[in-house]
C-alpha cells in the first residue's frame, strides 16, 4: 500500500468513527467559537471612557488678581462637567478617600487650596508653579490607569494653555496703556527737544558774552596786584606804632584796676558792716529769747530725763521677760518637732485599735449567737426532759406494778435534777445573750463595743488629720522659736538705746542749767556789741563814698585809653584784613581769569552738547511717536490671544488606519486560534504506527502529516471566512489573506506534529511554548519596546512572523511584507518537518492501531 492510499484510508476511517469525527468537528470549530468571539466587538477601549469614575475634590479658596477675582479650581471644575472625557464625579475630601479604599474611584484629582493664588505668581521674581495632585488606584486596572493617566496630562496641557491665555489677554489688554504711554512720552520729548533748542541759544549766547569780556577780566586782575602792594605798606606802618599805644593803655588800665579794687573792697565790705551791726542787734534779741525759752522748757527736759529712765526701765523689763520665756518656746519647738516623728506611730497604733476593736465586734456577734444557742439549747432540753417526764408517768400509769420501783424514782430524781440545773443554766445563758444583743434598751456590751468603734474611728481620723498638719505645726513652733531669739536680740538692742537716751536726757537736764547761765551772761555782752557796731557802720559808709570817686576819675581814664588802644588795634586789624582782601581779591581776579578761559572752553562744549541732545531729543520725539502709532494699531481679538496660549496645534493624519479596535487584535487572536485548533486535533490523531502495517516510517509520517495538515487547511479556511464574510473583516487582498491562513495552519501542523509525537509530554512543552510567545512576538506590545534579549528571543519564534504577516494584510495593506514573513515560516516548517520525520525514523515503538477517538 502506498502513502496515498493510506492516506485515503486513514481519512475514511476518521468519516467512519463517529466519536473520532464528532470530536474532530469539535476540534475545527474552536478557531471558530475562539476567533469570532474575541473578533466580534465593534466598539474600543476608548468608546467607553465616560462610565471610568474619576473622583474631582476643589480645595481652592481662589484669589485676587488685581481688582478681578480669580478661581481657576471653579473653572476647571466647570469645564469637566461640560466634557465627557473620564466619569468625573465632583465629591469632598473625605468622599474621594472612602472611594479610594473602598475601590470605587479609578483615580482622585485633587485641586489644592492655593491653586488660585499660585496663578497670581506667574509675574513675581519668585513664580510657584500650580500643583494638580492626583493619586491613581492602579491595581484595578492597569489600562485605565495608563487612560487616566493621559487625561491628567490632557487636563494639564488645558490648564496651562488657559492661565496663558489669561495673561496673553492682560498683556494685550496693557498694550492699550502702553500706547498711551508711548504718545505721552512722544509728547514729552517732544517738549524736551523744544527746551534742548532753547538750552543750545542760550549757552550760545553765554559763550559770546564770556568772549567778549575776556579782556576786562585781564584788566582786572592788573588792577588788583597794584591795590595788594598799597594795603601791605599801610598795615606795616599801623603795626610799627602798635607797642606805644599799649603801653599806655596798660598803665591806665592799672590805675583804674587799683581804685577799683580799693572801692570795691570797700563797698564788698559794706554790707558785711551794716549786716555786723545788725547781727548784733539782732544777738543781743535772740539771747534774750534764748534765755527765755530755756527758762520756759526747763520744767520739760526734767520731764524728758524722767521718762526716758521709766522707758529704759520697761524695755529692761521686757528683755528679762523674754529671756524667761525663752526655754518654753525651745520645748515647744522641740515638742512640736517631736510630735511631727511621733505621729506616724500615733497613726498606725489609732489605726491597729480601731482594727482590733473592729475585730472584737466580730467576736462579739459572734459569742451572742453561742450564747442564744445556748439558751434555744436549754429551753429545748427543758422541753425533752418534761416530755421525757411525762412519757415516764404514762409509762408507770400503763404499768402499775412499776409504781416504787427504786430505778423509777431514780430517774425521777435525775430528771428534776436536769430541769434545775437547765433553769441554772437559762437565766444566766438569757442574760449573756441579752448583755451581747445588739440595740438593748437596757444596755449591752455589744452597743459599747460599737459606740468605741465609732469614736475610735473619729480619733482615727483626727489622728490623721493631725498627722497631715503636724509637719506644718512643727514649722510653725520652729518658726515662733527663731523669731523669739531674734526678738530678744532686737529688745537687747531697744535696751541699750534706750538707756543711752536715758543717760543722754540726764545730762541734758544737768546741763539745761548750765545753758541758761551761760545765755545770760552772753545777752549782757551783746548789748555792748549791738552799740560799737553801730558807730562803725557810720564811719564805714562814708569811707567807702570817697573810694568810689577816686575810682570813678581813674575809670575814666583807663576806658579812654583802652578805647584807644582798643582803635588803634582795630586799625591795625582791619589794614591787616584789607591787604588781606586785597591778596584774595588780586588771586581770585588771577584765578577768574584762569576760570573764565576754562568756562568758556566749558561752555564751548556744553553748546556742542547741547547741539547733540536736540539732535538726539528730536529722533527721541519721532521713535516714540513711531511706536505709539506701532503699539496703537495692535487690535488683537480672540483668536490672537488663542495663538499666543496655544501658538502649536497637532495637526494628526494615519495611514493604515484600523476601522475598528479589533482590527488591532485579528493577527494575534488567529494565530492563537489556529495553532489552538491545531493542537486539539493533534490529540485525536494516532502518531504511533501498527505493527500489522507494512508501510515505511517515511511513509507514515507523510500520511499522518497530511491528515493533520488537511484539518488544519479546512480550519484556516473555516476561520477566514467567518471573520471576512459573517464578522466583517477588512481586508484590502481577501485571497491573500486566505492563503496565508492556510499556509501559516500548515507551518502550525509541522510544529504541533513535531511535540506531539513525544506524546503529551511534548504537547505540555509546546503549551509552554505558546504561553512564552504571547508577550514576545509584539502580541501585546510591539517588539521594538521588548528588552534586549526578549527581541533577541522573538526572532527565532514562529509567532513573530505570523502575527507580523496577518497584520500586513489586514492594517498594512502589503502583501509583500506578508510573503516575506511567509518565507521565515516555510524555513519553520521544513525545519520541524525535518526534525519530525527524524524522530519517526528513530522511534522504534509500535502499537496496535486505535480505533476509538484516535485515527
């Protein structure tokens, strides 16, 4: 049998096996079920992006620019309730923190408190930029992550593009002013240069008048050396005769100075005459009085001497009673020092009584209850032994021949000896009991034991009172116990005083006497004095009358000669000050004459200069009037101010563009479904040959390599005409795009052929396989963001290649980049053809044929 005719038999076998076809049907179906599934939606990721909820929280406070308010967080806020872009839900702080934990918001944007005031900034020396913070809850979703990401940055670029705009309009709005500004500085060079014109005549003029009268001021300085020689020879000749003019002025001035001084000692004197002779007037009247009052106060220093003893004799008084009070404030202090030790023992023994007390009180209650016991115990045995009694008197009644019996009267004997002593008993029990009862009427011991306990409470705790202020009570017998000594120590000292005053007062009193013998002695020879006094103060007058004339003549001459010399002087000074003049007036003349050829050299070039500014003020004038009218014509509108803010806008154009997302998606999705398929229906299919088969290892792997590969063309055809007919693919080359379906389901059969002839242990590696090109063969991203060994790696990966040939023919439009990619997977498929039909070879296994889901 040759190849093909097993081959045909093989594919009959499968029509026959209703479990193997159903399964293999199955198998073809799941490209179909996988791909129109995954190719089936018509919408995008970014359809959708209004019910992605992103939380907005405005902080900001806004501000003032200039006179305006400015809010840019209300702004913003406004323009995201007009736009659509995310599901912006505008909550408060709190709410956006709960959304976030709770996983309710994709993200938070948070607009802070000086956003506003931070805007104001732009133009200060140190600007701050605003803060737009925003926290994103990535682990819901990485997409919407990568989404809202780009929309902060959208709402960014829109933030500022409008803070621009703002001061784009400000800064056009401001060239208005300076327009304006600009005619009136055009207005004022043009004053300027009107005054320059005027400044350049008059320094013209100046200059011809300072040229003119160059030779005066020649003339002048002339006339001024002559007058310097004139005033030097007259202030010579005024200094030689200066010495004889003060000498004579000296000598008067001597003479003047004597009687001066003769009468103005004399005058000096005067007074203290008439003040002697008044003086003692006025002694002999004060000693009078004096003796008169020390006769009048005689009797009260008496008094004085008398009191001061009796004072010293109460502070002596005094200091001895405090001396011998002394020892009773040092115990007092000691006792008090020593109660503060004490008081903790105190404390602690008033506590153990009141404990102990507490405690016999216990014992009490405790012995009134043994005591009542003790009478219910008596009257109960008094009860039993009357009863006892009566049952024995029954008893004998029953049998009178018992009446006499000795035994009988024994027991009577007994039992009345038990009742007396039980009536003993009771009475005394009843008033133990009664002395124990608590709240008798009559008294108990019980009732005392509680009143000591109520008071030995108190004492407790006036003990601990007493405790909590003894240690103030010992500062304060301490405290009375050092003032007492530092008393004592003052009244030693008022003692001393006072006997001092005392002794002081006595010899006042002796020497009272004394005074006023003394004073009358001393008014006697006042009276004396009072009269010589007089006579002098006469005489004295008239002296001092005849000084005063002499003074007066020599005065006169003095001032006469002073006066001249004083002249003379003056004459003198002022020639000095004259040829002085004259040496100033002769240089300054010399130096005008300098100055006057530098100012006018001065003035030469202050014309010249004045010339160049009203050159200059004129071309001033005429640029600022240029730009006033340049400045005035700027009208910007709207659209200006939007070129200024925005001056770039992207201007976007695709080529290859996708119709739909899933277009995106087709060349990944069918390469995993049709190498899916392909591997299923690897599994109903028997690789191992039979022993009863005479076909060679060859032979047998092209039978099974076209069985497998003609369900993997079916497959690939099944598949493309789903996606292109029932889901609408866009394709520019449908035969292309068919043909490579098929070819790349071909180039799949090889690979899976060659794992699964190692059985499912291949099939688990070639699982692997798949699972390891899924993100290396520009599935999810394209290669080029691939690390440099996972682009290394996806060149020797037939994904690579089939996903890139499916995207040419679907987005690209190239079926020449397909056709190459087509050549890659042809070397894969001779590849693993070779190495398939090798391990046939070399596999020595074979097993009986099977027939129940494996052909």
């Amino acid at each position: 049998m040759n190849w093909f005719s097993l081959f045909l038999a093989q594919m009959s076998q499968l029509a026959s096996s209703k479990g193997v076809l159903y399964s293999v049907l199955a198998a073809l179906l799941v490209p179909i079920v996988y791909g129109g599934i995954l190719l089936s939606p018509d919408w995008g990721p970014y359809d959708n992006l209004s019910n992605l909820p992103v939380a907005v929280v405005n902080n900001d406070k806004g501000a003032m620019s200039g006179d305006e308010p400015l809010n840019v967080g209300e702004d913003l806020v406004a323009d995201l309730k007009k736009s659509n872009d995310l599901g912006w839900k505008f909550v408060d702080s709190e709410e956006a923190e709960k959304g976030l934990q709770n996983f309710k918001y994709y993200m938070v944007i948070e607009i802070p408190e000086d956003f506003s005031e931070r805007v104001t900034t732009v133009l200060e020396p140190d600007p701050k930029k605003l803060e737009l913070n925003y926290i994103q809850n990535e682990g819901l979703n990485f997409m919407a992550a990568q989404v809202t990401r780009s929309a902060t940055e959208k709402l960014r670029e829109k933030l500022a593009n409008k803070i621009t705009e703002k001061y784009a309009n400000n800064i056009f709005a401001s060239l208005g002013e300076v327009s304006d500004g600009f005619k009136t500085a055009a207005d004022g060079s043009a004053q300027l240069h009107d005054g320059t014109a005027e400044l350049q005549d008059g320094t013209r003029l100046l200059l011809t008048s300072l040229n003119e009268k160059s030779a005066d001021i020649s003339k002048l300085a002339a006339g001024t050396l002559e007058l310097k020689s004139g005033t030097d020879q007259l202030a010579g000749s005024l200094a030689g005769k200066q010495g004889d003019i003060t000498r004579l002025a000296n000598g008067s001035r001597e003479l003047a100075a004597g009687t001066a001084q003769l009468a103005g000692s004399l005058k000096s004197k005067q007074s203290d005459i008439t003040k002697l002779a008044a003086g003692s007037k006025d002694l002999k009247d004060g000693t009078g009085l004096l003796l008169n009052s020390l006769n009048e106060k005689s009797a009260d220093i008496t008094k004085l001497a008398d009191g001061s003893a009796e004072v010293n004799s109460g502070t002596g008084l005094l200091l001895q009673k405090l001396k011998d009070g002394q020892p009773g404030i040092t115990q007092l202090a000691a006792g008090g020092k020593q109660l503060e030790e004490k008081m903790p023992v105190l404390k602690a023994g008033t506590s153990n009584v009141l404990l102990g007390m507490q405690g016999v009180q216990q014992g009490v209650k405790r012995v009134e209850a043994g005591a009542q016991g003790v009478v219910n115990g008596v009257t109960l045995a008094t009860l039993k032994t009357n009863e006892l009694k009566d049952l024995l008197d029954q008893l004998i009644q029953n049998h009178s021949d018992l009446e006499g019996d000795p035994k009988i009267n024994d027991i009577r004997l007994k039992i009345q000896e038990i009742n007396t002593t039980l009536t003993q008993v009771n009475e005394p029990a009843k008033a133990v009991a009664g002395a124990l009862k608590e709240n008798n009427p009559e008294g108990s011991l019980a009732d005392g034991i509680n009143q000591a306990i109520v008071g030995q409470t108190n004492i407790t705790n006036g003990v601990a009172d007493l405790a909590a202020k003894a240690p103030a009570l010992a500062a304060g017998t301490a405290s009375v116990a050092a003032s007492w000594d530092e008393m004592i120590s003052k009244v030693s000292l008022l003692h001393d005083g006072t006997t001092q005053i005392a002794a002081g007062n006595k010899s006042v009193n002796a020497g009272w006497g004394t005074i006023t013998a003394g004073v009358k002695e001393l008014d006697g020879g006042a009276a004396l004095i009072s009269a010589g006094n007089q006579t002098v103060d006469k005489g004295w007058k008239e002296l001092a009358a005849g000084a005063t004339k002499i003074h007066s003549g020599a005065a006169q001459v003095s001032n006469g000669n002073a006066t001249v010399d004083n002249g003379w002087r003056e004459l003198t000074a002022g020639a000095s000050k004259i040829h002085s003049g004259a040496v100033q007036v002769s240089d300054g003349n010399i130096s005008v004459e300098k100055g006057w050829g530098d100012l006018t050299d001065g003035v030469t070039k202050l014309n010249e200069g004045a010339g160049k500014l009203n050159d200059g003020s004129g071309q001033l004038a005429a640029g600022l009037k240029d730009g006033a009218e340049e400045t005035g014509k700027i009208k910007a509108d709207e659209k200006n101010i939007g070129m200024f803010s925005s001056p770039v806008e992207l201007i976007s154009n695709k080529v290859h563009e996708y119709s739909l997302y899933r277009d995106s998606t087709a060349p990944y999705v069918m390469t995993i479904a049709l190498f899916a398929g392909i591997l299923i229906m690897s599994l109903f299919i028997n690789f191992n040959k039979p022993q009863e088969l005479n076909v060679s290892k060859m032979s047998w792997f092209a039978v099974k390599f076209l069985n497998l590969a003609s369900l993997a063309v079916i497959q690939a055809i099944l598949l493309s005409i789903v996606v292109l007919v029932f889901l609408s693919l866009k394709v520019a080359n449908p035969t292309g795009f068919i043909l490579f379906a098929v070819m790349v389901s071909i180039v799949f059969t090889a690979i899976v052929m060659f794992f699964a002839s190692f059985g499912n242990i291949g099939r688990f590696i070639l699982l692997a396989l798949v699972v390891m090109q899924l993100s290396t063969t520009g599935a999810n991203l394209p290669i080029d963001m691939l690390p440099e060994n996972l682009r290394s790696l996806s060149v020797y990966l037939p994904f690579t290649y089939s996903i890139a040939g499916f995207k040419a023919l679907i987005s690209l439009n190239d079926f020449t980049i397909a056709l190459t990619n087509l050549a890659v997977l042809l070397v894969f498929l001779g590849l693993f053809a070779l190495m398939t039909v090798t391990v046939f070879i070399l596999k020595t296994k074979e097993e009986p044929q099977q027939t129940d889901l494996a052909m």
